[in-house]
C-alpha cells in the first residue's frame, strides 16, 4: 500500500498529537503509531510540565533554573523562547480540555508543585498523572478530527530519503506483516526516547530510539547522546517493571535513607534531595555500591496520610498493589534510564539538517537540555517545538511538488523460532552491556569495551538478522543497537564529566575544549 499525504507524524505522544492537531488546518495528517495511540512515555509522565503561572514565579528565574541544570551546555536562545512561550502552550492545553488540578485553597487557581532544580513551585500537573490527562485529551480530539488518520500498530523501518531530502518513511504493519511506503511532503519525528536501551528503565516498552537511529542512518545529524538522565527514584519490586516514584514526591518533602535509616543526601548537595537528577542518582549509586546495598529508601511518612494519599493517589494505590504502604514506610528504590538529552540535531523551529524532516519531544536535541534536563521541561519543549514546527511545516505543504518515484519493500523470507530466540538474546546483551558499562559512571576502559561489543552486534544484526523477515522486533532491535553505538561514541568524544555524563578518568568539567555539542553524522545514503 502507498500512502500519501501532507503531514506524516511518527508517534503519538504530546509532540506528535498537539503539532497533528495544529497543522490538520492546511493539510492531511497521518499519524503512524506502533502501539495503540495513547501508548508512549508522555502517558507516564507523573510530575507535569513546567511553566511561569504565578506572580511570585519569573520568565528570568525558570530561565536560570534551567541553564544551571544544563551544565554550561544549554543554549540560551533557545531557553529564553521556550521558557517564555511555556503558558501560551499551557492555556493550549486548556483549551483542549486538558484539567489540570486546582489548588485546595483557591479553586480558582491552579496547583503548582516543585521539583528538583527549581527554585519555585512552577509545575502544573493533573494529580500524580499529568501524562495521563494529556495523552487521553488529545488523542480524543485526533480521533474526532476529520482531517487525521491514525494508523496505530505500525511501526517505521526507514526514512525515505532523496538527495538530501525526506520524503516519508517504509512502514511495516505489524499484524499483517506487510510494509506500507508513507509519502509526505513534511515529516515529523515524535517516537520519543530511548530508555529501553537500558536494562532498567522507566520508559514505556515502545521507547527503543526508533526515530533516532532511522534520521542517523538517513544521513541527519545527531548531538548530546551521551546525555542520558537516570531517574534516581524507580521503585525497587521484581514485579513493579522499575515504576516511577515522581520527583514531586521529593519536592513535597520526602527524604532519601540508607538501609539504616540515615539520610546521606547533604553529603552531595545543598539542596540535599532537590539537587538536579545527574546528582541525585550519582549519589544513590555511589552509596549503593560502597555498602553493597539493592537499594536506598525514599520516606515520607512524616506528612499525613490524608495528604500522601490526595497528593499522589496512583503512586499511592500502585506502589499498594506491590506491598508497600508509603503513609508508614519507606519506599525502596534504585535509580533507572529515564530521558535522552540528546536526539536528532534541530534549529528553533524544530527543523533537522534533512530537508522536510522535522523533530520534536524527546527524539529531537534542541539546545534546550543542554547536559541535564530540568525536571518537568520535557513536556514543556514538546508543546512548543510543536507548535513551531507546525508554523514552519505549514509553508513546506503548502508547496507545489510531486513526490519522487519510491521502490516497494521487500519483506524478505520467514524466520523460524530458532533465530527468533536469537533476536531476544541480543536484544538482552546489549541493554546489560549499556547498563553494566555506559551507565551513571563510565570510565574509558568500559566505553573501548563496550564499542568493540555493540559494532560485532550491529555486524550480526545486519549481516544475518536483517535477511530473514522484517518483523517489529528485529526492527527495535536493530534501532537499540544503532541508539547504543550513538551513546558510547558520544560518550568517548567527550573527554570530560559535566550534567549526566561522568567518566571516572575526566572527573573535571573542561569548559576550554568542551563546551558544545558533541554531534555525529552517518554519511548520506547514496
């Protein structure tokens, strides 16, 4: 099947869904997911989003927050403009019919909380779900928009890709094992992150770097992989599949303890538990490793249990059906891949360095993170890429242009189960060699080792996996493996430690060399 259209969105959280909605004005939308529509990492985003909305809260002190959580690598153009278009996006949401929760005292306000990082309450949030409510709302409005056609249960394979210029993607329906060609005169990545990476992640299972490791081998520029934040707080359970405790929980007050009750974060910080990430998770890490610990603990039962349970009711009810009870005791948790900062390279406007290829969410490097996201940021630069890309994409459509002539995909012969259990096999070496090697503390020995084993895996994936059948996961698999070369390349580039990269041979920030980007480039395909 052969697909043609004026916008083509890959991926359906918060970035994908609200730049669908702005730009099915001028144009036809398709929306290609390869889960349900409401499957991705903004549904599982707790804390909120982070914006000025109140008069004891400024542009310029957001605006500081983030640059000193970015590390000397944020680029500050580029903070002030999201910064300063964050409540426009907010009241966007609004509109949409997104309900945020109000404060207690004044119904006629919003709640805002704090996280780590921030120097004032700034973040509006729906409940403990904040990714929930946003991911509902808007894929109800997509699904009754007339102009947008969802294709759920499809999953990209590659860009299409023509002198320089993108002109859509091959598509593979999972279910019917058959591969579409999607043409489009704009193309937006929105397939969000790549903590499946990791072996202990955060993320959603449909976050394996797909939109990244496709824009790399079509010739885009890549930054910042090296930059990936672990969530210091995932709840430590065999069967909790490493579930969030939100940062809010720390910024309402919930204090860090070792085995023996002893708090140890005013070791690290002033901030003590509402340090920046980088700095929270190095700290659990370390002192995991020093007493030989599982875990640290997370406490809060100093507040009351009437507010514990309004404030966080799914953390509450979640963390409940796994035994534990955070109104009386410490919860155990260990920190987990949580947030690429880095992506596929863009300007202001969400553009990449391939023409009609845009970028927005947690695929894309905007010069907003720099080395360390600020905690709750990530929903706000999704919402407004979107909307600059849609003002940009809107002239890109409208353009009279016929689109190139496109070859079918072959979809090769059948796999039996033998290698099917081979393709698990790699896929679980290469996220124990991320975590074990290119994880919270790297060193250089690790990262030579690590480089070494992802190329003779990527070898093996292209060599003998790639000429059996297409199915979803060879494709995941193929794009973890491109996503991990990425990192450790980056990683060994950067010869310094600064905001989430830490080499225990550079201990030292090196403003002098390395203050900017580190970027990679596949050469263009022919």
């Amino acid at each position: 099947m052969e697909v043609k259209t004026d916008f083509l969105v890959i991926g359906s959280g918060v970035a994908g869904l609200s730049f669908a909605l702005k730009v099915a004005r001028w144009g036809r939308v398709a929306v290609v997911t390869k889960r349900e529509i409401d499957e991705s990492n903004t549904k599982y985003a707790q804390g909120g989003i982070a914006s000025v909305w109140s008069q004891e809260d400024s542009f310029d002190a957001h605006i500081q927050d983030t640059l000193v959580a970015g590390d000397g690598l944020c680029h500050p153009d580029v903070v002030e403009m999201v910064v300063k278009n964050g409540p426009d996006r907010i009241r966007d949401l609004i509109n949409w019919g997104v309900n945020f929760t109000l404060w207690e005292k004044d119904k006629t306000k919003y709640d805002l909380a704090r996280e780590g990082g921030h120097s004032k309450r700034r973040i509006i949030h729906a409940a403990d779900l904040t990714g929930e409510e946003v991911e509902k709302t808007l894929a109800k409005r997509v699904k009754g928009n007339s102009n947008i056609i969802a294709y759920e249960n499809l999953i990209a394979i590659n860009l299409i890709v023509r002198e320089g210029e993108c002109w859509g993607a091959y598509v593979l329906d999972i279910k019917k094992k058959v591969v579409h060609s999607f043409l489009a005169k704009v193309t937006l990545l929105a397939t969000g992150g790549a903590g499946k990476v990791y072996l202990y992640t955060s993320n959603s299972d449909v976050a394996t770097g797909d939109g990244m490791a496709m824009a790399y081998r079509a010739g885009a520029k890549i930054a910042n992989m090296e930059f990936m934040q672990f969530h210091p707080t995932c709840l430590y359970h065999p069967e909790a599949k490493s579930f969030l405790i939100s940062e809010v929980v720390r910024g309402e007050g919930g204090v860090l303890r070792l085995k023996d009750g002893s708090p140890f974060m005013h070791k690290y910080h002033p901030q003590k538990e509402l340090a920046p990430r980088d700095i929270v998770a190095r700290a659990i890490d370390q002192e995991m490793k020093e007493r030989g610990d599982d875990c640290v603990f997370l406490d809060i039962t100093h507040r009351s249990p009437k507010f514990i349970k309004k404030r966080f009711p799914h953390i509450y009810r979640r963390c409940r059906s796994f035994g534990f009870d955070m109104t009386r005791e410490p919860l155990p948790v260990v920190p987990a891949a949580h947030y690429i900062c880095g992506g596929v390279l863009t300007d202001s406007d969400a553009r990449t360095s391939l023409k009609r290829l845009y970028a927005v969410g947690e695929v894309a490097c905007t010069g907003l993170h720099g080395a360390n996201r600020l905690a709750s940021n990530s929903l706000l630069e999704a919402l407004v890429f979107a909307d600059r890309a849609s003002q940009q994409a809107k002239y890109v459509a409208e353009e009279k242009i016929s689109f190139p002539p496109i070859s079918t995909w072959d979809i090769g012969h059948a796999v039996d189960s033998y290698e099917a259990v081979m393709v698990s096999h790699n896929w679980d070496e290469i996220r124990r060699l991320m975590w074990n090697y290119v994880g919270i503390v790297r060193s250089n020995k690790r990262l030579e080792r690590a480089k070494r084993r992802i190329e003779l895996l990527q070898k093996e994936i292209q060599d003998y996996y790639w000429d059996f059948i297409v199915t979803s996961d060879l494709i995941e698999l193929r794009n973890i493996a491109t996503v991990g070369q990425l990192i450790i390349d980056s990683a060994i580039q950067r010869k310094e430690s600064r905001g989430l990269h830490y080499n225990l041979d550079c201990p030292s920030r090196d403003d002098l060399h390395w203050q900017k980007d580190t970027t990679i480039q596949e050469k263009p395909p022919k």
